[in-house]
C-alpha cells in the first residue's frame, strides 16, 4: 500500500468526479448591483478584535521592556519576584489608563495627534500612580530610580512605536475596504435620503453605503438616494447579500409601517447580516439606552450576524487546533477506509460533491465513496435509501458509522469552509419528494448564516440520513437554528463529545 496522501487524494477525487452542470436559480440583478457584486471586495477585519489585540499587545511589550531592564540594570542574575509583579501591574494599569483615555477605538488608531497626547499622559499617570504607591507602603529606597526612569522612558518609545506602525496599518486596511461596514438602506424616499446624508456627515463613521432598495415602482422611490443609486427591489437584497459583502441592513422606513417592515424582515433574517431599523426620522422616542448608533444615528436591533468578533475568532482556532488533532488521530483510520473502497469497486476513493456553505457559498465537500463509480450522483438529484442498490458493501458499513464523512477533515483544517461543528451541509440540488429543500421549509436558508459542520446538533439528536418526510427536513432545520442561536466554544465541545455515542446509538436513518 502506498503512503497516505490527503492531498493526492483530494486532486485525484476532483478530477475523477467532475461535476455535472447544475441549474440553480439565481436571481436577476439590475445593472447597478451587478457593477457592484462584480466588484473585488476584501473581507473585513473586526474592530473589536483589533481593538482587543493592541490591548494584548500594549501589555506584553510593556511587560518584556520593564522585565529585559530589570535583568539589564539591577538584577541580572537573582529574581526579585516584588520587581516582576510591580512590572506586571503597571503594564496592566497601563491597558486600563488607555482604556480610559478611550484610545482603543479604530477611528483613533488611524489618527495622531490626538492618540499621542492621550497616551503619554496616560502613561505618565502610571508611573506617578507607582511613585505614590510605593511611597505609602514605603517601599522608595528599595526600587532603583535608574530602572523606573528608564522603564518610562523606553517604554514610552516602544509604545510610540507600536502606534506608528498600527496607523499605517489601519490606513491601509483602510484603504482596502477592510474596516467598511458595507451597508444597505431599505427605503428609497426623503426618509431615505437624509438617513443616508446623516451617515454621511460623520467623518469618523466606518459606513459605506452602497446603495438603496425600494419595492414601490411610484413617484415615491427615487432613482437615486442623497448620491446612492437604487439598487433594486427588497427581493434582490438576498441574491445581492449572497455575492458581495454586505456587512448591514439598515432600514429607513418609519416604525408606523410595520405590515411593511415584518414583511421584509420575514425575506431577510435568514442573511447572516446585522438588520438595523433607525430612528432617525421617527417621532417616537424611546430611552437612550434602547439605542444602538450608527454613527450618530440611533437605530433600533432587529437581527444580529450571529458568530462575530471574538466568538468568530474562538471558533476559528477551535476548528483549527481541535480538528487538526483529529485529522491527525484519524490518518491510519483514513488510510484503511481508503485501501478498503479501492479494493472493493473500481473507481476513486474519494467523491467531491457541490454543497451549501455559508451565506449559499457553494463549496466543495469531500467524502469517501460509497456508490458504485458507474452511478455516481454528484448532484444528489436521487436520495439514497435502504438497500439501495447503488451502494457499495464497504459503502454500506462507512456510511451506517459515518466514516465516510471523515475526509471533511481536509475541508476543516486545510480549506477552512467547514467547521467541525454545525448545521449539516447538504447539496445543492438536494430534493424532498420533488421540491428542493428550500421550497419544503420556511426560513431553511437561514441555517447558513453560519459556517456549516461535520456534525451538529441536529445529527446527535438523531435527525441524519435519509430525508423522506417533511418532519426530518423541518427538525432539521429548528435543531440547527438553535445550535445558531445558541453557540458557545462549550456547546461545539459538548456536540463533538456526543456524536461518537450517537453514531453508535442513533444511526437508524443512515443508509
């Protein structure tokens, strides 16, 4: 048997299993949206992890710059564990004074004067906080004047530094689009307009507008918004969302039209988008606090992107170190499933399938063959049942014990367009009793405002396999909406824990 290569392995099940041509229904989009998805667009960057990193990144370089002049100047053999904790307290008061100062926002990183001045007298603070300390508890003769000055003046330098260069990195992430929030306005009428001129008078604000949607064909929706063109009607947002990046839904219409706005929203919340309703033009005033702001602009929440920021962040490094552990423990697993299918039917080991990943995204899932090569069904336009003639011996066993599923591994760790947790991906043509899946159950798309999983809460609940009935696809879709709704780094955890169990209990469905 040769050495297992997961990469061969993958170039081979690509070329040995071209897809077949697949129609898909796509939404026409007018000409100006088109322009606008056809535009190259970056991925964003999170002003909160950003904001979070240069906390991080403060305290550690202040704590290594007063750690490496202790050992330079005063102790450079012995360890004074007193210096050590004062070092280390002073560089967190330091996060904290800056915090304070406000100085952790991204619209002052792109600035200077401002962040400057604020910053030393921050840190100046600091030591003056340290000097008062140390005289009270009467600890001045003991600490060296010659480290404490140095230790301010060194480690005012290096935070100068540090600033210097994170502006022009924001300038550039700038630059790109990164920092954007690409939004959307929902109204295209005087409304509409000046919600879209307030926005625009922030020069601080991180609002890119992009354009307006407007179902009303009248004298009522202007053709173009305070300078942004109209886009097209409230049913073209989800095929616009799905090809560009569209960071927000802003809607300008007032709080009395609300058949309107549940209208909307019943077509909308299944984007993984924030949905925002301001309150810019509305009479009605709530408390302070029952705002958030765009800008300057109050807004009312309606949906939120689930999955942002840190959480975004948590996952991320969750699937990569967890799920390349697994693949690693799984290799001489693969390895024999690999040499079984081979040598049970002709054809590749593996087989590439189109699926649904986030937001519609079509991506490509690998798994091991369990059908006949001849009667391969790439698109799955015919669901596999029991005792279905087109599966394999060995595809019966690695299908009933999910060890076909284990190549998604390579999806998970080396292509990133699965996570090892969440809603199940199915096909893209998948079908119940001939109506795609989407057509069968309100709101299914909504389950790909997340990444979708190698396995997931509906799966360990028992809710795999074979999908014949309304029920299966409809449980399906409630279990995996409240995995969205529900996320935590404990909860993947916990689901993962579980599936081998539920595999070996709950696999009544899995033909």
């Amino acid at each position: 048997m040769e050495p297992f290569n997961a990469r061969s392995m993958l170039d081979a099940a690509a070329s040995a299993t071209a897809a077949q041509p697949q129609v898909e229904r796509r939404r026409r989009l007018s000409p100006a949206a088109l322009a606008i998805t056809n535009q190259k667009v970056h991925s964003a960057y999170s002003p909160v992890v950003i904001a979070g990193v240069v906390r991080l990144a403060d305290f550690v370089l202040l704590s290594l710059v007063g750690v490496g002049l202790y050992f330079a100047y005063v102790r450079p053999i012995a360890i004074h564990w007193g210096y050590i904790a004062s070092i280390l307290g002073m560089s967190a008061a330091a996060v904290v004074c800056f915090q304070a100062a406000d100085i952790y926002q991204v619209q002052i990183f792109r600035g200077q004067l401002r962040q400057m001045t604020r910053m030393i007298s921050s840190w100046a603070f600091v030591f003056l906080l340290f000097i008062g300390v140390s005289f009270l508890v009467k600890l001045g003769g003991e600490v060296s004047r010659f480290w404490l000055s140095s230790f301010f003046c060194v480690g005012l330098a290096v935070l100068i530094a540090e600033r210097l260069a994170l502006r022009s990195m924001v300038r550039a992430w700038a630059h790109d689009g990164r920092l954007d929030r690409r939004t959307i306005i929902v109204g295209a009428d005087q409304n509409g307009e000046k919600l879209i001129e307030a926005l625009n008078a922030d020069d601080d604000s991180d609002i890119h507008v992009l354009g307006v949607f407007d179902d009303r064909n009248d004298t009522r929706a202007m053709e173009t918004c305070a300078g942004s063109p109209k886009l097209g009607k409230v049913d073209d947002i989800v095929e616009f969302a799905r090809r560009t990046r569209v960071d927000l839904v802003l809607f300008a219409l007032p709080i009395s039209a609300e058949t309107r706005i549940l209208a909307m929203l019943k077509k909308l919340w299944v984007l993984p988008v924030d949905i925002r309703l301001s309150a810019h033009t509305n009479k009605l005033r709530f408390r302070p606090r029952s705002y958030s702001y765009v800008g300057k602009v109050p807004t009312l929440d309606v949906f939120e992107a689930p999955i942002t920021d840190w959480d975004l962040v948590l996952k991320w490094l969750f699937d990569r170190v967890v799920g390349g552990l697994a693949l690693l423990a799984a290799l001489p697993v693969l390895g024999l499933v690999a040499l079984a299918v081979k040598l049970d039917s002709p054809g590749p080991v593996l087989f590439r399938q189109k699926r649904f990943g986030f937001n519609n995204e079509r991506i490509d899932v690998y798994k091991f063959r369990s059908l006949y090569h001849h009667q391969a069904d790439p698109t799955a336009s015919k669901v596999v049942t029991k005792n279905d003639p087109r599966v394999t011996r060995v595809g019966r066993f690695i299908r009933k014990s999910s060890l076909d599923e284990l190549p998604q591994l390579f999806n998970v760790v080396l292509k990133g367009n699965l996570s090892l947790v969440g809603p199940r991906p199915h096909a893209v043509q998948s079908k119940l009793q001939n109506r795609l899946f989407d057509e069968a159950v309100d709101g299914y798309f909504a389950r790909h405002r997340v990444k979708p999983g190698i396995t997931g809460w509906a799966q360990i609940n028992g809710w795999r396999g074979e999908v014949d009935t309304d029920e299966k696809i409809q449980k399906r879709v409630e279990f995996d909406l409240y995995y969205i709704e529900n996320w935590s780094v404990l909860f993947d955890l916990y689901i993962l824990l579980k599936t081998p169990f539920s595999l070996l209990t709950k696999n009544e469905n899995a033909y």
